[in-house]
C-alpha cells in the first residue's frame, strides 16, 4: 500500500533519477499544500507563493538539480508528495517554478469535499529515501507547522516526532529554520507566519547548504536569521581574537575565511602568547545556560593544553560574546631556524605550519531563548512549537574547531649569502681548473742546450740528451715544476 501511494510522485520524479549522475547536488522543495494552509492560498494579498518562486529562482542555481512538490498527507489514491516540477535548471526555471506554483492549492481527500491532513515526517522521509535515494541533496520544506496526520489534535506530539526524525534521522546533517511573518487571513482559518526549513542530506548536502548561506543566495530572499536545529554539538561558539599580549615577534589576525594567523618573526622563540579572544554564541536561538570550558592546542605535530583564565560560561545569549582570556603554547621547537633548508626555500615568503585550536563545551546546557519564544509566539499563537525546540537530553558537549596557521616569515639575507658563498666558491672552482687545464712553457737547459717544453698541471714527461738517452723526467703541479729520476751525470736544469 505505502509502495502504491508513492507511485505517482516516484513515476513524475523519473527523470531525476536517469539524469541525477550528471547533476550537481539536488534541491526538492516541498510544499505544503493541506487544508491548514488554505489561507496562504486564498487571501488575495498572501506572498506564499511568490515566496517560493523567489527562494527556488535563487539557491538553484543552473546546472542544478531541482524538484518542485505539493505535499499533504499521502492517501489511496492521493500520493503525498506530488511533483510539480523535476528539471536541470536553466534561466527559464524561475519563470518554470511560478507557472507551477499557479495552479496550486489546498488539497482535498480522496472521494469528498475534506481538506487533506498534513504529515510532515512523512513528507521528509519519502524525499530522502525515495527521491534522493538516501543519497546527498537538499530538502527545502515550506509549511506552517500544523502538523495533524489523520486530523490529529495532538499537534504538539506530531511535532516531537517531527523533531526527533531531524535529531534522530542518521541521514540528516544539518538542520535550518527559517521562521517568517506572513499574516493573512482565510474563508476558515487565519495565520500569522509560517516556517521555512532546510535539511541536508549526508556531507555533500551540508557542504552545498554552506555554501548557499556563505555566497548569500538565501539571505537574498529570507532576511531572518536561520535558527539552528542541527548540529548541536559542534561550532556552537566563535573565537575571535582581540589581542596579544607577552609575545615579542607574534602577531595574531583573522583572515576572512575564519582562520587564525599567527605571524612570526624567525628569531621569535616566545614559549608562549596570552590571548585575549571574544567567545561568540552563534547556536541561535539557543542560550547557553551553562557550560565548562577547556581547549587544547595542535600545532606542528605537538597537542598542549591550553591555560583558560576562566573555565565556565553561563547565560551566553545568542549572537552575544564574552571576553575569555587564555595562554597559547607556541610550537618554537617545531619551527625551521634561518640556516635549515625549509627557511631557506621559504626566503622572501612564508613558512606555513598549519594546526588548529579545539575549544570544549562539557556539560552543555542550552535554552530556547526568551526573544525566540515571543518571536515564535506571535507568528504561531497558540502553536506548542518553542517547547519541541528544546535540545535532545543526550546532547551535552559540544566542539568548536578553530583552524591556525603560523607564518613564519624568513627574509632573503640568509640565501642571499649562501648563494654567495656558492657563487665565489664555482668561481674558484673554475678558476683552478681553467689554471689547472691551461699549456704551460717549461725552459731548461740540456747538455748546455736551451730547450723550451710545452706541458699542462699533472704531466710528467720524460727528458732526453742529444744521443736520445733518458736523463730526467719533469712533473708539472698547478704550483711549478720539479725533475725527477735526474740520472747520474746528466747536464739537465731548470732555467736558462
């Protein structure tokens, strides 16, 4: 039966699968389309669809994957969801998605005139193992978070579940909301806003959601800040640094992907350099409560500790920062000195020694914060939404990475002398075998007979009298000459 029920959106969503190998990381957008929504449908002054025209006109980008689908509760004869749209996008698209989105709305039971349930869980999980076949993507859902499978009332349960799925659900990586007000007014119900969520799905969906939050296509269409429901445990905080004390040669600065720059002067051997940094919450919208603090150090090779002056944080708001103080060990011995071949190929640039700053969070408690709670309880009053907010019990530590480089900056003095050096000694070297290679004229005098010999440095050449007899033999070396072997009697000298 769930097999039967999902055929229609399986059946409009086949070309996905026959071209999604050539594809970039696919985007779904799934919009809720059941009877709780009828107001966004039917007031004349309601911004849903446009909305949704606008946010898939701009994180799909073309050469991307994308998937336009109504979504409800899926029934006999009534799949949920149902594909609007399945394309490569191209510049056409947006204009694609609006004539889609056009002849949309709210949806009825099958066999009667009853608006259709909504089943959030259901529409989540059928587009990850369905449609991205548990592979990488993102899930966009546009809902007003009535979730009422089979017109259940316990909407507060339906959307623990809801949440659980997104906590839970192995599959998903990373989790946004995006709460928007949107007031307007229907022939049944009324509403003031609704939500906008976004789930990645596996490494490849969180890398693509970064992206699209890094280069601004979201912020393009939804202002508000997106409030964070998954991961908990990790980059819940930012370290920025302000000064450094103690550290003659060291200087630190941010660079504008986020990393820490160490800059160091090659005579610099400080064992260490107070840093005085900013802790940032960036979990919006969860306060920290309470929390111990510890860090650690991994650079060059060497893992230290790292000496916080203050351990604890509590009541850390979101987007709030505190001053914490704290002593770096700096990895002096793990720097090349100016003579060693790694300074010497660095000269007139910089050795790069990569490592990172690990700061801990043991014992995490986190709050919904009190802004986010009226925020949420003027867009959807009555709704028990900020209660289902509240962290999963099991997450109480988290982990933030902060990626270090030292620039170890070596000037050109060292290689210039060694080239030096080098240089005078190839020039001495050809000069001794240019004088060692060169003819030389030898004069001596034989039996009273001036005679002039032609030889070379390393020769040895034997004498001969006027009868042709053997009397010496001369040796050349770079620095003269010498007879040898002078035979007894002979009349043979060096000179005139």
């Amino acid at each position: 039966m769930r097999a039967a029920r999902l055929f229609g959106f399986v059946l409009g969503l086949c070309a996905l699968f026959m071209l999604r190998s050539a594809w970039a990381v696919p985007q779904v957008v799934l919009v809720q389309n059941s009877g709780w929504m009828e107001p966004f449908y039917t007031d004349p002054h309601s911004q849903f669809k446009p909305l949704v025209a606008a946010l898939a006109g701009s994180v799909a980008q073309p050469g991307d994957a994308l998937v336009l689908a109504a979504f409800n509760q899926s029934l006999p004869g009534a799949p949920s969801p149902r594909a609007l749209l399945s394309e490569q996008v191209t510049n056409a698209t947006p204009t694609h998605v609006q004539a889609a989105l056009a002849g949309l709305d709210t949806a009825k039971k099958p066999g009667g005139a009853a608006l259709a349930d909504t089943d959030l869980g259901e529409a989540v999980e059928t587009t990850i193992s369905r449609v991205l076949d548990g592979k990488g993507g993102l899930v966009w859902l546009v809902t007003n978070n009535r979730n009422s499978p089979n017109n259940d009332q316990a909407t507060a349960q339906r959307n623990r579940e809801f949440y659980a799925l997104i906590h839970k659900g192995a599959a998903i990586t990373k989790a946004l909301a995006f709460p928007l007000r949107m007031p307007v007014q229907g022939q049944h119900y009324r509403a003031n806003g609704l939500m906008v969520y976004v789930f990645a799905v596996g490494q490849d969906g969180a890398r693509a959601l970064d992206a699209l939050l890094a280069a601004g296509r979201v912020q393009r269409v939804i202002t508000e800040p997106p409030a964070r429901l998954k991961p908990l445990d990790r980059d819940t905080v930012r370290l920025v640094s302000r000064k450094v004390e103690n550290a003659p040669g060291v200087e630190f600065s941010m660079d504008a992907a986020g990393r820490l720059r160490a800059d160091v002067a090659p005579d610099a051997r400080t064992p260490s350099a107070t840093i005085l940094w900013q802790l940032e919450n960036t979990m919006y919208p969860y306060t920290i409560a309470g929390a111990a603090l510890s860090a650690r150090s991994m650079l060059g090779g060497e893992n230290r500790p790292i000496l916080l002056r203050t351990n604890t944080v509590t009541r850390l708001a979101p987007g709030r920062a505190e001053p914490l103080t704290s002593t770096v060990q700096l990895p002096v011995a793990q720097l090349p000195g100016k003579w060693s071949l790694a300074a010497l190929k660095s000269a007139g640039s910089a050795y790069v020694l990569p490592g990172r700053i690990e700061l801990h969070l043991q014992g995490q408690k986190l709050e919904l914060s009190q802004a986010f709670r009226e925020r949420m309880a003027a867009l959807f009053p009555g709704d028990p939404l900020p209660d289902i907010f509240t962290p999963p019990a099991d997450i109480q530590a988290s982990t933030a990475v902060l990626p270090v480089e030292v620039h170890v900056h070596y000037g050109a003095g060292p290689l210039v002398a060694l080239l030096g050096g080098g240089l005078a000694l190839l020039a001495a070297a050809a000069g001794a075998v240019y004088a060692y290679g060169r003819p030389r004229k030898v004069q001596l005098v034989v039996e009273d007979e001036l005679r002039t010999v032609h030889t070379r440095a390393g020769a040895t050449q034997p004498i001969y009298d006027k009868a042709g007899n053997e009397v010496a033999r001369l040796k050349t070396t770079l620095f003269g000459h010498q007879l040898l072997d002078l035979r007894e009697g002979a009349q043979v000298r060096l000179g005139r």
